[in-house]
C-alpha cells in the first residue's frame, strides 16, 4: 500500500510541525484526534472476560508482527515550496519529498532525521546531529505501509537559510519500529524572496 503525508515545518527549534488536510475546514482543536504511534501492540479487548479466577483459553491472532527490515529511501527531491502565510507572514519555503519502501510493512509512522549543508558535492555528513527532527509522522496502516512519501515545506527564513541558495539536504527514515534507512540525499535551490524559483 503507497501512502503520502504532507507536512508544514513551522518551528525548527521546538520540533514542531503542522499536518495540512484539503478536506478539512474545521479548526477547532477540540475536534482533532491525537495520532499515537504504531507500537506493535494488540489494541482490542476481548469480550469474553470471566468474572472468576480461571484463564481464557482463547488468544489473539490479530497481533501486528510486521517489525524486521529497515526502510530503504528511493529518492530525496529539493524543489521550491512556493509561498505560504506563516503568522500573517508569507514566507517562502522549500519543498523536500522523500520516498520510501520497506518489505515489512511498518511505513504506518515514520520519523525524518534531516541534515542540511551549503557545500553541494554529492555528500552531507549524517553523523553529528540532525538539523531538524519530524517525528511520529501517520501515513497509513499498520503492518501493510510498504510504501510511503513524505513532503515537508520548510520555512527559508525562520530555518536559518539563505534565499537563493543552492543546498544539499541529508535525510535518514525511521520506520514505526524505529529502524533507520541509509541516508539519501537531494540537493536544490531555496526560492528567492519572492517565492520564485532560484538559481
């Protein structure tokens, strides 16, 4: 099953993000659902619990066990984000897509570890820590999620880049499990402040 997420980066110091949904028009919080984690865990209770001290005999064949391999990134892709009001503010944002598969199925949540240099030679150093972190990302169902795309705008500006400036970006998939891909990497061009197209 091939499952996408679109997410909006606002803060990069708090870790925060914003999922955007076509759909819906409704922004009271209070009718939001918290997205928790895929674990792995058997969620159902059984209807069949005894009153007295004697064990059931009847046991769960609906137990997720999809966890084993790790994710493989098929592409990274930088392109320009266009505009988006960010605080009353637009705010020029590039677009970075990330597309993954993985044979076991556990793409259901995902986090991104990114990385980002301003020396485009084909590689970005991944060990020392990530320049932004996107974590718990829903994409899709559990145990079935064998591939998934990710796209995250992120705010020029308030990231600490340069308008017009050609980057490379780094970035490492964790799966529901916490099973990390090799990195993949995609250099491009923040737009200018316009929000055109740089380069």
């Amino acid at each position: 099953m091939r499952c996408s997420a679109w997410l909006l980066l606002l803060l990069p110091a708090c870790g925060l993000f914003e999922k955007e949904d076509d759909d819906e028009d409704d922004e009271n919080d209070d009718d939001e659902e918290d997205v928790t984690p895929y674990t792995g865990e058997d969620s159902d209770t059984d209807s069949d619990a005894d009153s007295d001290s004697d064990s059931d005999s009847d046991s769960d064949s609906d137990t997720d066990t999809c966890a084993g391999s790790s994710p493989s990134i098929q592409e990274v892709a930088v392109e320009n984000g266009g505009l988006y009001t960010i605080e009353d503010v637009e705010q020029p944002c590039v677009l970075v897509r990330t597309s993954a598969t993985d044979t076991d199925g556990d793409l259901s949540t995902i986090s991104l570890d990114i990385w980002v240099d301003s020396d485009v030679d084909g590689y970005v150093d991944t060990s020392g820590s990530p320049w932004a972190v996107v974590e718990s990302i829903q994409v899709g169902n559990a145990c079935v999620t064998d591939n998934a795309t990710v796209e995250l705008l992120l705010a020029v500006d308030p990231f600490g880049l340069e308008f017009n400036q050609a980057y490379e970006f780094g970035v490492v998939l964790h799966d529901a499990h916490g099973l990390p891909s090799p990195p993949g990497f995609a250099a491009g061009y923040t737009p200018r402040e316009d929000g055109s197209d740089g380069g």
